[in-house]
C-alpha cells in the first residue's frame, strides 16, 4: 500500500459524519431483489445449429397455423351458410377471430416478458387447438362462433411469441433472415388457406378445415417443448396491470368493430358508429391515464416513444395496411377490368403476396452483412412508391401490371425484417414481449384501417352501392372497366403514399449498431 492510499484510508476511518447527514441516509429506501429476478451467474450455453434449426422449424409450423386459419374459413362460408341455415350472421365467423385475435396480441406479448416464452406458447397453442375442436364439432352458428373467438384468442398470442423466442435465440443481426422465413410462411398460410377450405368444404367435410389444426399444433409442441429448456431466458416475474390490460383489448375491440362494420353494416356517419367511436376514444384515453399513474404498466407508454418504436411500428404498419388493403380489393379490379374468373383473380395475387417474400430475403441478408442496415429498406420503400404512382397513372395490360405489381411488392417486403429487428434491438431483452406485441397489435389494426379506407375510397370514386368486400360482394359484370380503372387509380395511390410515410420513418429512425457474430472488417459492407 503507497503512502497515498495508507493516507486516504486513514481519514475516512476518522471522518465522522454530521447529524444532518447521518438522518439523510437514514431515510434512504432499500430494495431486496428477489432471487427469481437476478441475472444467472453464468450465460447460457449456445444452441447447437441443429437445435435452432429444430426450434425454427417448429416455431414455422406453428405460424403456418395462425396464417392458415385466417384465410382458410372464406371460401368455406357458403357451405357454412348452408349447413346452419343463417347467413346474416355469417360474417362473424370471420370477424370474432379477427377481434379476438388482435385483441390479445399485446397481452400475450407483455405476459411473455412476467411468465416466460414457454408457458405462453403452450397457451396459446392449446387456446387454438380447444377453438378448433369446438369449431369442428358446433352444432350451431353461435357455437362455430364462440369457437372461432377461442381459435382468435390463441392466434393472436402466436405472432408476438414466435417473434419473441426467435429474438431470444439469435442475435440481432442474424434475426433479420429469420424474419424472412416467417413472411414466407405467413404468404403460404394466406395463399393455401382459402383453396384447403374450398377442398375441405366441396370434397370432405367442412369441419375438416379445423380437425387439420390439432396434428399440426401437436406435432409443433412435440417439436419445440423438448428444446425450450435450453433457451435463454430473459422474462421477469412482475405484478401484472391487468386493469391496464383489460382496457387496451376493450379499446382494441371497439376500434375493429368500427372499421368492421363502418360503411357496412352501418353508415360511417350512424349514431351506432359515432358511439363506438366515441367509446374507443374514451377507452384508449383511460388506458393511457392509467399507464402513466400504474407502477408497472401493462404496457409502458414511454416504450413507444424515442427514435426507433414509433418510426419502426409505423412504417411497419404502412407496408402491411398497403398490402393486405390490395390483397382484398385488387380482385375486384382483376374481374371488372381483365375479366378474369374469380379462381385467376386469386392466383393473380400470387406476385403481390409471394414476392414481397423475395425483398424481405433480400433484406434479411443484408441485415447480417452490412453495417449500414436501413438503407436496403429505404432504397426498397423507394422503389415500391415509384412503382406505386406508376400503377395509378399508366394504363397497362394484365402481363404489365403482374409485373408492375412484382416490383412493388419486392420494395414493399423490405420494409419488414427492417422494422422488426430494429424495433426489438431498441430495448433490453425483458421488454423485446411487450414491445412485439404492441407492434403486432398496432400493424393489425392499421391493417384493418386500410382495408375500410380501400373499400371508402372505391365507393367515393364509383359513386355506387356496393359491396366492395366479403361473400355478399355485389355483381362485378354492372361495373364498367373504365369506371374501375379511375377508381383504382385513387386506390394505387393511396398504396404509393402510405409507403411514402413509410420511406420517411426508416430515413428519420435511429439505426443503432447490430449485435451479433464477429465479421471480418471486409465482411461490413458500407
């Protein structure tokens, strides 16, 4: 010991603090951290390649199965219609998943981070697979009804969760490529659904469209339960808001059945549409002066702020509200203008849907090489606006529009990996649940907002009444080709803003370094 330090110990152990001070630190609050909450002494042993291949793979089966089960009841209604002897209370077959689904994504997120992936992937499964046997075995409507709020309940906790255990298994940087994986099995679930359900419904039974759930949600659960033990885990056990939860899924489901049944069953301008907005506005302020005053919110509003969240969520949510509002209306324009059957209409959407799968690959793989990771989703939001206004202000045959279409859904797909991992990389991993959810919830409901200002839009420009949508649509043959073609320029156009905000939140977003495998200088690409 120098003679510095033999000084400085000397006069500390003689200096004797003053009364004031003494009293001061007296009333300094102490916390004890519970056991369950410290971090582990060691890091967890890495996953072999061939048990991240064996988790991904499951964690695919089992988003086939939430995209299959959105899509795969539409062209079964019919024969639903008939079986039940009710069609004007059909379309809640449909719409009680839809609510139940985006309802419950962010609380499946959040709990994700209090009780851990595990526990909430078996939930959500079983959830789903109960909602699929009652649907299969309904003797009535409501019944089938009832079932399809439950499958709703277990869907809508898949998404957030499968993104969650991902991002506890790879890094940042690679996450990127897995994200693609995930689009792809989205777009197969949407493009496979409605055909499955019309061979069910025409050559087996109807009720096969849900008993097909229970062996793939078995074989996914055999599948990944015996490898979720050596994930990492990253939740903390916390109170639970669940005032805070109940009122941001009331919230949710009033705004839903809004833009549900606005222009459709009920006039947008009704006292029954003007009430429910007004009860979802009142809802979501309560929400948000509850989660300012709780100590632990159920979803903590300063998570959305900062110079990633908002950028990232919104410009996630513009590229699926763009493509999801196409997907349904652009049919409709297929029939009127090319007349096209309505089995070509479906596999003229195939370009939209697969290759927007293609640019979120592209950027995926960017993500693990360069360094500079937003600018593949900035260049390819671009592209996807100039193609956009180029489709509402050219008048093209079906080969050029096909191809049009292609290059904007390549553009558009890019938006997707970027979003997420960049949102997931902006706060600590006991957050990545909360914040996967509320981005899910968020992008559905910005999805279904789209939707209903298409079908808004279509109405305004034909000046017709219509059903634009859904097993009622009216007959195409008593549009004219060119009244449709005007009309879709405004919808084109529409698509080509909305990925324009989206190509302004990716350049304002913050890109923050990327952790994840050590790369030669050579490697990071500027």
């Amino acid at each position: 010991m120098n003679d510095f330090e033999r000084q400085s110990r000397r006069a500390a152990d003689q200096e004797i603090l003053s009364d004031e001070v003494a009293e001061e630190i007296s009333h300094i609050p102490t916390e004890v951290m519970d056991i369950a909450d410290a971090p582990p002494l060691a890091p967890p042993a890495p996953l072999a390649p061939g048990e991240v291949r064996t988790i991904l793979m499951s964690l695919l089966l089992t988003m086939f199965l939430a995209a299959l089960e959105q899509t795969i009841v539409a062209t079964a209604l019919p024969t639903l219609g008939r079986q039940f002897g009710d069609v004007s209370n059909l379309s809640w077959v449909i719409t009680a998943y839809l609510l139940a689904a985006t309802a419950v994504a962010p609380v499946f997120g959040t709990l994700s981070d209090i009780y851990g992936r595990r526990v909430m992937v078996i939930i959500s499964l079983s959830l789903f697979m109960a909602g699929s046997v009652l649907c299969a075995l309904a003797p009535s409507l409501p019944v089938l009804i009832l079932g399809r709020g439950l499958q709703g309940l277990g869907g809508g906790g898949i998404m957030p969760v499968v993104q969650t255990v991902i991002s506890d298994v790879v890094s940042p940087r690679e996450r990127g490529q897995y994200q693609a994986y995930f689009s792809g099995v989205w777009v197969a679930g949407g493009i496979l659904g409605p055909v499955l359900g019309g061979l069910f419904a025409e050559h087996l039974h109807w009720s096969m469209i849900f008993w097909i759930n229970l062996p793939l949600g078995i074989a996914a659960l055999s599948m990944l339960l015996p490898k979720m033990g050596k994930i990492p885990v990253y939740h903390r056990h916390r109170k639970v808001d669940w005032l805070g939860g109940v009122l941001l899924m009331a919230s949710a489901v009033a705004v839903m059945l809004v833009l549900t049944w606005g222009g459709n069953r009920y006039r947008w301008l009704s006292p029954t549409i003007l009430s429910m907005i007004g009860s979802a506005i009142a809802l979501a302020l309560l929400f948000a002066w509850h989660a300012r005053r709780a100590d632990e919110p159920f979803l903590p509003l300063p998570l959305l702020g900062g110079t990633v969240a908002p950028y990232a969520i919104t410009a996630g949510g513009c590229a699926l509200g763009a493509i999801m509002g196409l997907t349904v209306h652009l049919p409709l324009y297929y029939e009127a203008v090319y007349h096209l059957s309505a089995a070509e209409a479906g596999l003229a959407l195939i370009p939209l849907a697969a290759i927007s799968t293609c640019g979120a690959a592209i950027a995926g793989r960017t993500m693990a090489r360069a360094r500079h990771y937003k600018r593949v989703a900035i260049i390819g939001t671009s592209v996807a606006v100039v193609s956009g206004f180029a489709l509402a202000f050219t008048t093209l045959p079906l080969w050029g529009l096909l191809v049009l279409m292609s290059v904007f859904a390549l553009g558009l797909g890019t938006t997707f990996p970027v979003s997420v991992v960049s949102l997931q990389n902006s706060v600590t991993r006991a957050q990545i649940g909360t914040l996967t959810g509320a981005m899910n919830f968020f992008r559905a409901l910005m999805a279904s907002f789209t939707v209903a200002a298409f079908t808004a839009i279509l109405l305004m420009a034909l000046g017709a009444d219509i059903s634009i949508a859904g097993e009622h649509r009216g007959p195409v043959g008593a549009i004219a080709a060119s009244d449709m073609l005007a009309a879709f320029r405004w919808v084109f156009g529409a698509a080509a803003l909305m990925m324009t905000c989206a190509v302004a939140c990716l350049i304002v977003m913050e890109e923050r370094p990327l952790a994840g495998p050590a790369k030669p200088p050579a490697e990071l690409a500027e």
